[in-house]
C-alpha cells in the first residue's frame, strides 16, 4: 500500500475521463451553486494535482475564458432582445430593422427572466470548458500521445498539437516577462508594455511551430504505405457510419425529449462500427511503443469518480429535474439538494486518492547525489 501513493504521473487518459465525466455532469444542470462547485472540484483537483511542467499553467487561462463566455452571453441577451418574461429590470430604445430581419431584435426591454437564461446557459458552457481546461493542465499531452490507438494516430497528433496552444503560450508569456524584469523593464504601464510582451510570444509560437514541423517531417510523419482501394472504402465507410451512430446517439442521450430508441441501442451500434473501423484502420498501420503507460490502480479511482459524477447527476435530472434546472417563470433563489450535491463533491476524491506527480529532474537529482 506504501507504493500507491508513491510520487509519479498518472495515466493522462485517466484525467480525461474524469473530466470528461465533470464536463457531463454539467451538461445536465442549470443550477448555478452546482455548476459553482463543479468548478470549484476542478480548481482544487488542479491546484493539488498539477506538475510543474509547461501545460499545467494553462488552467488559468481556460478561467478566464469561461469568465468571458458568461459576459457575452449575457451581453448577447441584452443586445439581441431579452425581453422574454414579466419582470422588466432593463429598459434601452430599440432600432428598427428591415423586414427580412424579422424575428431578431436590437435592445429594447430587458426581463430579469431573460438574463437569469443567459446566465445559466453561459455558466454551463463556461464549466464545460473549464473542465475541459482541468484535463489539459493534469495530463501530459505527449503522453496522450503515445497512449492512442494506431488508428487515431495522425488525427491524435493533430488534436494534441491544437490543444498544447494554451500552454505553450502560458510558457511563453512566463518566459517573456522573466526577461523584463531581468532586463529591467517591469517598471512600465501594463497598456504601454503590452506589445514588448505580445510580440515575443507570438514570435515564440511562430517558431515552436516551425520546429515542430521540420521534427515532424524529418521523422517521415504523414507518409503512409500502399493501401487497396477496397480496404480503404471498407475502413471508410464504417468509419464513417459509426460517427453519425455515435453523434445521434449523444444527442439522444444529453436530450431528454428525443426517443428513447435513439439513444443507448443507436449509440452502442455506433461505437461498435466505428471499433471495427479503427481495427480496419489500424492493421495497416505499424508503430511501436517504448514504454507503453499502464493502468494502474490510482488511475481507475480517478476514472472512476469522474464517471460517478456524470452517472450521478444524469440519475438525479431524471428523477428531479426542476431541481437541476431553476425555473425561469417563476423567479426564485435556486434550491440545492444533498444528492446531486455529494454526486459532484466525489469528483474531488483524486486530490486525496493519488499519488502526488513526480517532482521535476528527480532522476537528475538521484544521479548528482550518487
């Protein structure tokens, strides 16, 4: 047991579940104390469980994204008409419009009830990223890399690189303003010094990426083998089919007015052919791995809770939605229950159930001390 909490880097797919499973739950949710203490897991999840490398300064960033998708969400509501409702709080002159813009409008009334909507729907979207965001600054991307299936390896490399952005921007912004201040230029207004920061970094990320690209191609990346044409309509069409399976059967399952029909027997069909898909895909390709990631178990009570979380909260809404989602007719303070509450509060458990990460140039430090 002594080993269990030994210091080391979990599996990133683990985090991805897990906040995958955060990101879930707060699909099924309007209630803002419950999407406030999703982000308050994630936060806490991250401050305990994060390394020191790059992609785990990122989380910051997503933060203030989510910020800024609540304002101009409910910024929309203002702008576009929200006079949905009795209780009028706003009142700004509406501007006409022609005819063939009918059904849109320009400010005019503003209801209490229309804002509370942005609000929410805002604070959903907004959790979902941060979540998203937790994953990012908790797994190692090149890691993720490494761990995905033959089939997805060019479309993973592709993924990953998108989503390393955050956090190699973070870096360099660090880096960049460790350089003023050595060079003692901190002295300056944020306004006036904001482009001797903006320019470095966007030079910095310009040249990462050429980097990566020549690493990329002098590695014979993209180059692919003779493939029939049978077997490449084949992996194809299942591919193919499986995806629309899969997307219907999401979208079945997240809305609960869509046939039941639609959802778990089209979503399992789905994942099926596209399984078969990938296997077809990945016979043609030959890749090997050093040191392939295991899974562990630390790694199944991370996956674990964030699925809990997301069963948790997918139960509660169909037992008691108005719970879940704060009426916008008859204003009131939105109630909060223990169940989905304790539901969103297991998704901490990681911060107590695992290995803290392993501390930077450990095994440097081990060499230059023997």
């Amino acid at each position: 047991m002594t080993s269990y909490f030994l210091p080391r880097d979990l599996h990133p797919a683990a985090w991805w579940v897990w906040a995958l499973g955060l990101a879930v739950a707060a699909t099924r949710t309007t209630n803002p104390w419950l999407l406030l203490t999703i982000v308050a897991v994630a936060g806490y999840v991250v401050v305990a469980r994060r390394s020191e490398a790059p992609w785990a300064l990122a989380f910051r960033l997503y933060l203030y994204l989510g910020a800024f998708i609540v304002v101009i969400r409910v910024f929309f509501r203002i702008v576009f008409g929200g006079a949905e409702g009795s209780t009028i709080i706003l009142r700004l002159p509406e501007i006409p419009l022609p005819a063939w813009a009918a059904g849109i409008r320009l400010f005019g009334d503003v209801s209490a009830e229309s804002l509370l909507g942005g609000l929410y729907d805002g604070m959903r979207l907004a959790t979902m990223v941060i979540c998203l965001g937790a994953a990012n600054a908790l797994a190692n991307p090149k890691r993720l890399l490494k761990a995905m299936p033959p089939a997805l390896y060019e479309v993973g490399t592709a993924v990953i690189v998108a989503l390393s952005v955050f956090p190699q921007l973070a870096e360099s912004v660090l880096r960049v303003r460790r350089a003023r201040k050595l060079r003692g230029g901190s002295g300056k207004k944020k306004v006036k010094a904001l482009h001797t920061v903006l320019i470095p970094v966007l030079e910095d990320a310009l040249s990462r990426s050429l980097q990566l690209a020549a690493s990329m191609d002098s590695r014979g990346y993209g180059r692919a083998g003779m493939v029939e044409a049978r077997a490449r309509l084949l992996t194809g069409t299942l591919m193919i089919i499986g995806l629309i399976g899969v997307c219907v059967g999401v979208y079945a399952t997240l809305d609960g007015s869509t046939p039941r029909y639609l959802a778990a027997p089209v979503l399992s069909a789905g994942v099926l052919v596209g399984l078969a898909g990938f296997w077809s895909a990945g016979k043609r390709v030959q890749r090997t791995r050093y040191r392939p990631d295991r899974w562990h178990l630390p790694e199944l009570v991370v996956a674990a809770s964030g699925i809990g979380v997301a069963a948790i909260l997918f139960t509660t809404s169909a037992v008691n939605p108005m719970n879940m989602n704060p009426s916008l007719i008859d204003l009131s303070w939105p109630s909060l229950s223990w169940g989905p509450l304790l539901g969103v509060l297991i998704g901490v458990l990681p911060a107590f159930l695992t290995p803290v990460p392993e501390p930077p140039y450990a095994a440097l430090e081990e060499e230059v001390h023997a």
